[in-house]
C-alpha cells in the first residue's frame, strides 16, 4: 500500500465520520425540540422516543460483544488474531518461532542460504523480546478496548434510561 493509498482511505474514513457526526447532530437537534416542544405530533415523538432506543439496544449489543472479544484476548495474548495484514511469527512455543525464524513459510523459497543463522541463545532473546512485545501490545489493546466499550455501554444504558421513561410519561399524559 502506497502513501496515497493510505491518504485517500484515512480521509474516507474521516470523511465518513464527520458525515456521520453531522447526521448525529441533526438528529440530537429534532430529538431536543421534540423533548421541549409539546406541540410535536405523538408519532413523532414515539419515533423519536423508540428510534433511541432501538439504537443504544443495539450499541449495547455490539459493545457487549467487543467486551467479550477482547475477554477473551486478555485470556490468551499469545493467540490472538494479529490485525497487521501479514502472516505472525507463532510465538506458542520457542521452537515454532525457531522453525518460524529459520524456514519463514512466507518469504517464498530461498535459493540462497541465509548469510547469518543465530544460534540458540540469540533466538532465545528475540523469542522472549517477541513474547514480551506481543503480550504488552494486546494488553494495551485490550485495555482500550474495554474503557471504550464500557463508555458506550454507559451511554447507552443512559440514553435508553431517559428516552424509556420519557416514552412511558408521554403515554401516560395521552
């Protein structure tokens, strides 16, 4: 992937977030003027009321399911799906990073011999530094992982507390 590559997809990506950002407040407005105004029609408001619902159910939904993904990376770091795009060296044991660092299954064949072979204590130290950097990365990435998810999951459980019982108050007035 070249520069460009990734420029066009980081500005689609932004891009589609400030339009998303913008639908969100366009919809926050309508939903402050249908909480302060009574005149509103009542299927509006029980679109309004129900439509937020419905979305922090499902925001609930797909936090709860990240939570346990990263769970269950927290429960085994080193067998976690790597997100980079190309094969991982296995760090299971030492001897398949051995046989991973000897004979790399994805450098395609080697006509020539390598011209350095690290011995066995060499390969002990990169294992372990491997070992160590692999489980620091997915400790971190778990950790994000989980205060983001349950500050979605607070927001949600909010948003859907106040929307439920504005719904209930609104049935009860008619």
């Amino acid at each position: 992937m070249n520069t460009v590559e990734v420029g066009l997809e980081q500005f689609s990506f932004y891009a589609t977030l400030v339009l998303a950002f913008m639908l969100c407040l366009v919809y926050l407005g309508v939903g402050l003027r249908v909480l302060r105004e009574d005149t509103v029609s009542g299927k509006v408001t029980q679109f309004y009321g129900y439509s937020v619902c419905l979305i922090a159910v499902v925001a609930l939904l797909v936090s709860a399911g990240s939570l346990a993904g990263a769970l269950v990376e927290w429960n085994d770091p080193l067998h976690t799906a790597d997100i980079m795009g190309y094969p991982q060296r296995s760090l299971a044991s030492f001897e398949t990073y051995k046989m991973d660092v000897l004979n790399p299954p994805y450098g395609g064949s080697q006509s020539n011999p390598p011209r350095y072979t690290p011995d066995d204590q060499t390969l002990m130290r990169m294992y372990e530094a491997a070992r160590t950097d692999r489980i620091q990365t997915v400790a971190a990435r778990v950790r994000r992982a989980v205060v983001t998810n349950s500050v979605v999951t607070l927001f949600g459980i909010g948003l859907f507390w106040i929307h439920w019982r504005w719904l209930k108050r609104m049935t009860i007035l008619n």
